[in-house]
C-alpha cells in the first residue's frame, strides 16, 4: 500500500476476450461517471462492485455503499467504506441521498466561482439492489428514493461523485432510459430475455442462450464498444485491505466539512 493514497481515476476490472484488460473510468477530466450493472442473481453483481471497491481502496476517495440487504455484502468492508445497509429504515437512504445532493450542489457553487474541486475528495456511491431499495418504505418515500437516484445519476459527474448501480431484476420499468443513456459503463451478467439486456446496455447480447456468459463473465460497454469481459475474482484479501487502509476512510460528513473548509477560506458563502 502506498503511503500516501493516489488519485481515483480507473480501475482495473477484468480481461476481455483479446486478453486485453478491462478498465472501468469512474473518474475522467469531465468528471463522475455512472456504472450500470445488471443480470440475473448469482452472476456475480455483487462481486463486481467488490472488484470495482478494490480499485476505490488506496485511493483519496469517499466510498459509500448502500447495502438494503442489510449490509451481507458490504459490511466486510466497513473500515474503508461507510455502509448504509438498514432495510428497515429507508428514511436513512433518503437522508444520505439528499446530503449528497447538498454536496453537489455546494461543489457547484466552488466551481461557479472559479475554484477547481479536485483538491476535494471524489465520491463514489454503490447501490446494490437498487429494485430492491426503491421497493421500501411507503409509496412516497420510494418515489423519493428513485427521483434522488435519477437526480444523482443527471448531476454528479461535474462535482465529481460517481455512481455505480446494481439491480437484479433489470427491466425496462426499473431502469429508465435517461439513466441508462446517463451511464458511461454498462455491465451486463445473463439475463433472461432480450428486454432485460437491452435494459442494461441499449442492445441485445447478455440473453443470447447459443453461447451464453457464465457467472462472473459479463458483456461490458464502455464508450459504445461492447466487450465480452471474465470479471477477476474477488481478492480473499479484500477486507484485510479495507482494514489496512481505515485511515484512508472518508465519510460523508468528511467529505461535507471539507468542502465548508474550502468554501469559507476561498471567501464563499455559506449557504
Ligand atoms: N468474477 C467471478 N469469478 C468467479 N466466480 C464468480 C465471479 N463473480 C461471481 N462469482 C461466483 O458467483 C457467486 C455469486 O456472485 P454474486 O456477486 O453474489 O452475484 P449477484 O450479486 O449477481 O447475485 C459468487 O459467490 C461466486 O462464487
Ligand atoms: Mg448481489
């Protein structure tokens, strides 16, 4: 582990068909970026957003992952990364969802005024089972949910958050498009038919039965490139590194205050 934490750009992710490595760009000279992945259950969704949480570990970076299976995947990880993971208190997405909105938007307000925020830390948020998410609490509080979501997906990219989506049940419904035409990185696991697939990727593929992917295999688009892609496998050691680098651990509320720090010294008011 380096000593002093390097600056989250891509990360490595997998190798395609060519032998080539797959990188995913979670952070580009534009800014955020937002990853779509979707398949089947036991594919490997959730093993490649641990992968994409490697590439997070040793860098500068805020990592939130928002786990309503009640953090079965995530906790693990809870020295690095911040988990929100209650099912039963969906007010508490909700609450990190709008903080994080509010975070954008005083991101916005230092770039309006001239100030570059790369010297603030990149956030990246997991949703794992994001049907799954949408589906608590009441009517109203899961419309909430998915509009904060989709809001996210639409301004993140310029204050530098970068959202990575897993769903299980990938269905025209619960992908919309303007989110999925958002997403810079597509990851397709099997699915069931070709709606689902074309759900996740704006095309067919992930359904095809004569030769179909294999759990951990995933077709991936990447700037309009589709790649069949072998996810590498989660490191045994992926805690340990989590536990290694618990001084790398950015919170939200880390991250809100150092932005107060920047916008008071750069004479910003505060707001
Ligand atoms: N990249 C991979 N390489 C090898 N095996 C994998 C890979 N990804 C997933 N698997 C296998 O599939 C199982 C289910 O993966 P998981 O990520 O939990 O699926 P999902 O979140 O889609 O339900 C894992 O426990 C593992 O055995
Ligand atoms: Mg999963």
């Amino acid at each position: 582990m380096n000593l002093v934490p390097e600056v989250l750009t891509s990360i490595p992710f997998g190798v395609n068909a060519d032998g080539y490595q797959v990188r995913l760009s979670l952070f580009t000279k534009s800014g955020g970026s937002v990853t779509l992945i979707g398949g089947n259950p036991g594919q490997g969704k959730s093993s490649a957003v641990k992968i994409i949480l490697a590439g997070c570990v040793g860098t500068n970076s805020c990592v939130i992952w928002f786990d309503p299976k009640s953090g079965a995947d995530a906790n693990p990880y809870k020295d690095r990364v911040e988990v929100v993971s209650d099912p039963r208190n969906p007010g508490q997405f909700l609450d990190y969802l709008v903080r994080i909105q509010e975070l954008i938007f005083q991101r916005n307000q230092i770039i309006s005024q001239g100030y570059d925020i790369n010297i603030l830390p990149r956030v990246v948020l997991f949703i794992d089972e994001w049907a799954l998410l949408t589906a608590l609490g009441t009517k109203q509080e899961q419309q909430l949910i998915q509009t904060e979501i989709r809001n996210l997906a639409a301004t993140g990219r310029s204050a530098n958050v970068s959202l990575v989506l897993a769903t299980q049940r990938p269905t025209s419904v619960n992908i919309d498009v303007a989110t999925r035409e958002l997403s810079n990185n597509r990851v397709a696991f099997l699915v069931g038919d070709t709606h689902a697939s074309e759900a996740i990727l704006g095309q067919t593929g992930a359904e095809s039965k004569t030769n179909p992917l294999r759990p951990g295999q995933a077709l991936v688009w990447l700037d309009g490139q589709l790649q069949r892609t072998t996810i590498y496998e989660v490191p045994e050691q992926l805690s340990t590194w989590c536990k290694n680098a618990a001084g790398y651990k950015i919170t939200l509320q880390d991250a809100e205050e150092l932005g107060e720090i920047f916008s008071r010294e750069s004479g910003i008011n505060d707001i």
